[in-house]
C-alpha cells in the first residue's frame, strides 16, 4: 500500500444523515481522530499518531449543492 496523507487502497465508507445534511466518510475502518475544521463545513479526521487524514466530515452538503446548481433544485 501506499504511502501518503490518503493512502491508496484503503476502504472508504460513508455515511449521509438526510436530517442534519452531513456526508461523513472514512478512508478504512472509523478510528478515534482529532477533527480539524479547514473551512465552508469540512472537516477533516487526522490521526495524530499514524499522520494522516481517516476520514472527514462535509456538514451542509445538500445546501452547498444546491448552491452550485448541481441537484436541479430551488434555492
């Protein structure tokens, strides 16, 4: 495998909740994380110890997608 931040051939897993509009996604199985909010709703999960990104969040996916004109829907 790969090494880097993001290491090619991890699992990445997902997760939308609808209700709140946060994707929450892992590169391999979730794992205890530090969250470092880098700006317009992402955050991302750094494991301190193995440095390098596990995962991130997107809050407010839904809206910013919209606000792209990219779902075809009303503002």
């Amino acid at each position: 495998m790969e090494k880097g931040i993001i290491p090619k051939g991890e699992n990445v897993e997902w997760d939308y909740d609808d209700g709140a509009d946060v994707l929450y996604i892992s590169f391999g199985k979730p794992k205890p994380a530090i969250g470092v909010d880098v700006g317009k709703g992402v955050i991302l999960r750094y494991d301190e110890k193995e440095k390098k990104i596990v995962g991130m969040t997107i809050i407010g996916l839904k809206g910013m997608l919209v606000d792209l004109d990219l779902l075809g829907e009303e503002k």
